[in-house]
C-alpha cells in the first residue's frame, strides 16, 4: 500500500507541475528583469510547510496519543527508563553506539542490541559483562546498571516501524506485558490485597478475578479506565470509597497495575522480533487516529499539492529566471 | 581596510583556523581507535574523543560565521559597527564557551554530571549538542547580544536586498533552533526529534539560505552591477524558496525509525527526495552567472573553496543524500557507516564556506596584499582537502556496505562486522592525512598573512589554451550524470530487500551496484571541481 501511496503522489505531482507550467508559465510574457514572479506562491509554500511541521509536532512526540512506552512507566527493579536515560546522557553513550540509529557507529546499535538480548536479565548481564572492560572503560554501579537495563527495556519496546532489520528471532514472552509500577504495587498491596488478593486471583468471595483477562475486556468496554477509577474512588457494593486515601492518578495506576495479573495467562506465547519489511509498521499503526487511513488521505492530498507547487516553481525559475 | 571596528574579526579568524587543528588531531585519534580499541581507552575514550571532533568543528563554523559577518557588517551598511564594546564581550563569551565546554567534556568519563531543574548543567550526551545548559545559556546570551548589534548597525529594514533578508533570517532561525535541540527530554524520540531541528536546520538554515544569502551578497560586492544585483535577488528568492520548503517538510526523513509517526516516512522520503531540486539548479544558476558576468577574481583562493561548497553541496548533500534518503534505501544504510559518508561530505560543504569567507577577509584585514604565495598555497590547500575527504568519505560509504550485509542481514557478531569494515580503514586514514596536508597549507596562508610582511608580485595566470579540463564545456552532462550515479547508488541499497540477499545470502548486486555509484560519484565530483575551479582561473567561462 505504502510504494503505491508514495509512487502515485510523487507522479501526479510530476505531472500536476508539468501541466500548470505548460498552461500557465509557457503562456506568460518573459518576466522582465526587476520582476520575481510568483512571489506569493513562494512565501505560501514556506509558511505552509512551516505551519504543517508546528501541527504534528505534538504528534510526533507523543503527546496527542502516545505510540511509543512512557520512560516512566517502564520499570526495572524499581528504577524507570527515565533515570536510566539520564545515566546514557551522563556516561554519552551516544559517543559509541547508535539509538535509534543516530549517534556514533563505532559500537552497537543499542535498539538493536537491547531486541536481540531481549530479556532484562540477559541485556543486564551484557551491560554487566561490558563494563570496566577497554569497551566501556567506567565502573557503572549496580544501581546504575538498573538504571541502564531499564533504559533498554524501553528502547527495545519502542515503536521503531519495525528498524532496525534484524534477522527474525522467536522470543518467548516471559514478563507481563503490563507496565509493573513500584508506587502502584505499594499502594495495591496496602489498599487491595486484603480482599483481591496479592496476585489479584480474589480472597473474599465476589471480588472479581484480575487474572482473567476476558473480565478486563468487558469490563473496559463497558464503561472504559475511567468507569473502573470512579469505582475505585466512590465504591462499589461490598467495597469501600478510596477518594480521601487515593488520587485519581494513582488510582489508575493501580489499576493498571492490577490488570498486568491478566498478563500472566500470556506469558509462554511467542512472537517474532525483527524481519525485513518496515511496510508491515503501516498495518500495525493503523489504529491511532493521526495513522489511520482517513489520515493518510490527508496526508496525501498535502504531499500532492505542496510538491506538485514546488516542482512548478523548480520549472519555473529554470525555464524563465 | 576603511572600517577600524572589522579589526574585530582576527582574533575570532585565529581561534577558528586553530579549532580546526583541534577538530583533524581529534578525528586521526577516532581513526586510532579503529586500529586498536584499547589505545587510549581509560584515557582518553573514544566517545571524549568523538564529542571533541564534533564540538571544535562547530565552534570554528560559529566563530569563522561571526568573523565572516564582522568583517561584511560595516562594509554593507556604509559605517562602523555599532556598540564595539559589546563586539568584544561577545567574542570573550564566545572564548568562555569554547574553554569551559571543552575543560567539562572529560566529566563524561567518570559520569559526573551536574543536574538542575531536569537539564544536564556541564555536559549532554547527544551528539553535535554536547554542551551543557550552563554553556548554551552563555552562547544564547551572546547570540542575543550579536543579533543585537547587527540590527542596530544594519541599516533601515526597507532598504535590505533579499541576499541580506536570506543571510540575516538564515542566521536567525540557526541561532532560535540551536535552544530546542539542546533542551533535555527524558523520552527518547521527543528528545530526538528535537535534535535533529537543530541539527538539521543547521545545514537548511545556514548551509542552504544563510550561505547562499552571503555568496549573493559576495558578489554584489565584488560586481557591483545593477544587473548583478537582479539576477541575485531573483536567484536568491527561488533558492530559499525551494529550500526552505523542500527542507523543512525533508526533515522528515530524520524521522522514519526513531518512534515518530509513521507519516513521516510518506512527507520525508518525498520532500526530502525534492531537496535535490534546490542544489542542482544552484549548480547550473552558477553556471549562468559565470556565463554572464565574465569577470576576473582577484582572490582566486577564497573563490575556489567556493566552487567547493557548490559542488559538494551538489554532489555530497544532494545526491549523496538523494541516494540514502528513499525510505527502501533508509530502512539498510541508517545506523550504519554509509551515513558517515553523506555526513562528511555535507560537512566539507559547510568548512568550505567557512574556509572561503575566511580566506576572503583576511587580505583585507591585514591590509596586505594578494600575492602569489597567498594564491597557490591556497589553491594547494583547497584541492587537498576536497581530495582528501573525498577518499575519506568514499571508504566510509563502502566500509558502511560491508556492514548492512554482515549486520543487518546475517547477523554476525560485532567482531565480525568490526573486521570487515576496518578493510576499508587505510582509505580513510590516506584521505584524512591528505586533508591534514590542506589544512597546513590553509592555516600557514592565514598565519603568513596574519604574522610577517608580504611583498610578492600578484599572482599571474600561466596562459593556457581552452581544453576539456579547463572549461566549463560539458559540465551539465556532468551533473546529469552523477545525478544519474547517485540514483544507481540508491537502486543498489534497494536490492539489499532481493531474495537473493535475503534469502541467497549472496551481496554481489548490491555491492558492485553501490561501489560503482559511490566511486562513480567520487571521481565526477573530482573532476567537475578540477574543470571549475580551472575555468574560473582561466576565465574560460563557455559551456
């Protein structure tokens, strides 16, 4: 779908400017010497594609709705990714290895690296075995080895569309696939687990069991996060009101919490890492609303109407200026 | 020299021509590294060695632009600059940044960073924005002074040409987008897509509008036609027009794999293919100028290197890129060795603009005159150094080859990959001491001038018949057909997706595809910067 969106706008471009430039700049008089022709069409397009950046920044940095892990929502031993990446900012890891591929190529992508090991224990065990060597000549401390493994945690699940390629791998999925908080399991432990039960199975008779992901489901379309927080704050039934004891933040965080009990039943599947096609990155994508295909219609239609007035202006001034 | 507050610029000249030195002793460092990784590893770590190889290169860029704007401020608005006490301040600050930068770097070998409000004070590791908050502040600080001081000496909006309007927004929008880029994020590619508006409108803003705004105003300078001033207005306004748009939206290709939307593949890959446009017809505008204007450069030096930075921004930023760029040829090269090769290239272009408002000023800020020593060693240096970075870069971007196959595709282990990409070191260590060679020759021009007497005849013109080799006869078939080499280029990296690769495991497509661009490549721009820089010197200007 992708090469035929990206041929068919780079050719009708082509061939939009090739036409408007047969009709409407072959008809015109030589341009006399003083004159710059087009000088609005010239300003529009800049303030046009200006404007288009400033829109889908917020897009782009995950802030409409996110594509990507939250670097504080991804948790190793307690550290989250956002102390680990403060840690590569200290050491500049950047200097040697590649994220996401920019940065220096005399080590490792760590994107790469971090899906090939793909498991914490074995990603920290490389940091591990890498540091204080001639390699990565630093003492790194078991807490900041925390810190770094869940830093690639993070840059392993990132939405990278599907770089960098890598030969296909089966890993096995060992962990939830839920964000585990160390706040939130404080607070579930104090609050819940008296009466959900530690692993969210249910103690008291009636509790709903946390394991069963299909309750999660139909739960969740029912009435949505924000349905189960109110239940959290005001009660329900037999449970009591948290509103004087927990903020609405931290009750969704424990919820959230609570639902990586369903992950447990995944653990065992297998999925492939890797491969050598980005294109399939545009099915997968396609539910948020900014990558859906009504989206890419404008998308699209933008990138038709900017580069079909850009090559006629490149027509243009090579033929008359 | 009429303007006394232009003296300004020589201790900025002498601190960029030294930050050069900085920047080649650190890059053979890097190349060490190559030979053995445990050469200076404990002491001097390579990551160290890398930030200081990009930070003396970007602070002798800044300082030769502010010299270079020093020197062209009075001349343009008729009068002394406004303010030189504060003209002074700012180059302190400017020597501040570049002392306390460089002394906090090292830091990063033991991870002691200083933090406040969520930002690294001393230092970041991200490449090309090393420095940290506590240094950007003060370099923010003198840009805002600068901006100052320009505007005030400048005179009456109104009465700018457009070279002026492109210079002064170029420089403008490159010093507002340094601050996003350097501002720390704790996700990945938030903070990365930010960079990369630094960085990349670095090269947009000043390489592509603030330089051609410069060159424009060069010429109007040196010819001061009437006509000369219409036909570099009308150049001007396309020019940004093209580049401004193709390359802000072209941004995107800086955003296909770091976790940003997938749009971004579909706007970067085409409009980042359409950045071409812009550079290719600077190229043939040049042409047309020449053609037209017919006239004899008295400083032969500083024209070449500005013959440099048209046909590596040609060659190296256009077409280089126009071959990594396609989402299919971006998805194998990214991360790997090929973009060093485009990265180099794009760089010379940028030095060699810098190089050339350099050698342009300092005739006149000594006072002393062009003679014959200051034109050959300046000739010397300019073919050295394209040649050399020429093999330089080339070997990278066979090196990078080597390394999409045994990586990406077979997955071999980073030994492995190590091994074969060293095959191609000697080509990059022989380029990079031939650019070594140049810049001795560049800095003993500038020091010869700045430091004793020069009483030399003028350099004269050995009289030559019109040949194939200096004239600019068949020079646009020239630049149809790198154009041509560089779309070969990129049809090689595609077939990396072949089931012959994938599945037969066997690289020969693209690797003889590939080295026949890439070497293709280096030999076309070689030769068109010869026939350029020859019919510039012969004043052969017929194609």
């Amino acid at each position: 779908m992708y090469l035929k969106l990206f041929v068919s706008a780079m050719a009708i471009s082509f061939l939009i400017a090739i036409i408007a430039f047969v009709i409407i700049a072959r008809r015109k008089e030589e341009a006399k010497p003083e004159e710059i022709p087009h000088k609005k069409l010239g300003k529009m397009l800049i303030i046009m594609s200006i404007a288009f950046v400033l829109v889908v920044t917020p897009l782009s940095v995950d802030v409409a709705e996110p594509r990507n892990p939250q670097p504080d929502e991804v948790f190793y031993k307690g550290y989250t990714a956002a102390e680990g990446f403060r840690v590569a900012i200290d050491y500049n890891c950047m200097g040697c290895h590649t994220i996401v591929g920019n940065g220096a190529y005399y080590a490792p992508d760590l994107v790469y690296v971090a899906r090939t090991a793909w498991y914490p224990e074995t990603i920290r065990g490389l940091l591990e075995a890498f540091a204080g060597t001639d390699y990565m000549p630093f003492n790194l401390t078991d807490e900041e080895l925390d810190k770094l493994t869940a830093w690639m945690i993070y840059l392993r699940d990132l939405n990278t569309n599907k770089w960098p390629p890598m030969p296909p791998k089966e890993v096995v999925l060992s962990e939830k696939t839920f964000k585990e908080t160390s706040e939130a399991k404080t607070l579930y432990d104090k609050y819940c687990s008296a009466c959900h039960g530690v692993d969210g199975s249910g103690v008291v008779p009636g509790t709903p069991n946390f394991r069963d992901v299909n309750w999660w489901e139909s739960r969740l379309n029912e009435v949505g996060w924000s349905g189960l927080v109110d239940v959290v704050l005001s009660g329900k039934n037999a449970m009591p009101a948290f509103s004087d004891k927990l903020t609405p933040e931290q009750a969704r965080s424990i919820l959230e919490y609570a639902y990586g009990f369903s992950g447990v039943e995944v653990a065992g599947a297998k999925i492939i890492v890797g491969g050598y096609s980005f294109e399939e990155s545009f099915q997968e994508n396609l539910e948020r609303w900014y990558e859906s295909e009504a989206a890419w219609i404008v998308y699209w239609l933008f990138t038709v109407i900017m580069s079909s007035l850009l090559i006629y202006v490149f027509f243009y001034w090579y033929a008359r200026g | 020299m009429v303007y006394r507050t232009q003296k300004l610029a020589t201790p900025l000249v002498v601190v960029a021509v030294l930050l050069f030195l900085v920047q080649l002793i650190f890059g053979g460092i890097l190349a060490l590294y190559y030979i053995s990784p445990n050469i200076l590893s404990g002491t001097l770590n390579f990551n160290l060695a890398r930030a200081y190889h990009l930070n003396a290169l970007l602070f002798w860029l800044f300082s030769a632009t502010f010299a270079a704007v020093i020197y062209v401020l009075p001349v343009l608005s008729g009068r002394e600059i406004a303010y030189p006490g504060i003209l002074k301040i700012i180059v302190l600050l400017l020597l501040v940044v570049v002392v306390g930068g460089f002394l906090s770097l090292p830091l990063m070998q033991e991870g002691r960073n200083a933090w406040a409000l969520g930002q690294p004070l001393l230092y970041e590791g991200k490449e090309y924005v090393e420095l940290g908050r506590l240094w950007d502040a003060i370099l923010v600080f003198a840009f805002i002074l600068f901006a100052l001081v320009v505007l005030k000496t400048l005179p009456p909006m109104k009465e700018w040409p457009l070279a002026l309007w492109a210079l002064v927004f170029g420089a403008a929008i490159t010093f507002v987008l340094y601050i996003p880029g350097n501002i720390f994020f704790k996700h990945v590619p938030t903070s990365e897509y930010f960079r990369w508006w630094t960085v990349h409108y670095w090269v947009e803003g000043a390489l592509e509008v603030a330089y051609a705004g410069a060159f424009g105003l060069l010429l109007m300078v040196l010819i001061p036609r009437e006509e000369v001033k219409r036909v570099v207005d009308k150049y001007i306004f396309y020019d940004v027009v093209l580049a401004a748009t193709s390359g802000i939206l072209g941004q995107g290709h800086h955003y296909f794999w770091i976790g940003t939307p997938t749009f971004w593949i579909m706007i970067g890959g085409i409009f980042s293919a359409l950045e071409i446009l812009p550079l290719t017809l600077m190229a043939f505008e040049a042409l047309r100028i020449a053609k037209k204007s017919n006239i004899k450069f008295e400083n032969l030096p500083s024209m070449y290197f500005m013959v440099g930075i048209l046909l590596f921004g040609l060659v190296g930023v256009a077409l280089q890129g126009l071959v990594i760029t396609w989402p299919w040829t971006n998805w194998w090269e990214h991360g790997t060795w090929v973009t060093m090769l485009h990265a180099h290239e794009c760089m010379m272009a940028f030095s060699m603009g810098a190089i050339s408002l350099i050698l342009f000023a300092v005739p006149g800020l000594t006072g002393k005159p062009i003679d014959r020593t200051f034109t050959i060693w300046g000739k010397r240096a300019f073919y050295l150094m394209a040649t050399g970075q020429i093999i330089l870069a080339t070997s990278f971007g066979l090196a990078g080859i080597s390394q999409i196959f045994n990586y990406w595709i077979k997955g071999e282990p980073w030994s492995t990959v190590w091994s074969t990409r060293s095959l191609f070191m000697p080509g990059v260590v022989v380029g990079g001491a031939i650019v070594f060679l140049g810049y001795l020759y560049y800095a003993s021009t500038i020091f010869r001038h700045l430091l004793f007497p020069v009483r030399e005849e003028p350099y004269r013109v050995e009289k030559a018949p019109p040949t194939y080799m200096n004239t600019l006869r068949g020079l646009p078939l020239l630049i149809v057909l790198s154009i041509v080499f560089s779309l070969i280029g990129a049809a090689g990296i595609w077939s990396f997706f072949s089931e012959q690769v994938l599945v037969g495991r066997n690289p020969v497509v693209p690797y003889v595809t590939t080295a026949i661009s890439f070497i293709g490549l280096a030999i076309l721009l070689e030769l068109m910067i010869i026939k350029f820089t020859r019919a510039l010197e012969h004043q052969y200007y017929e194609i």
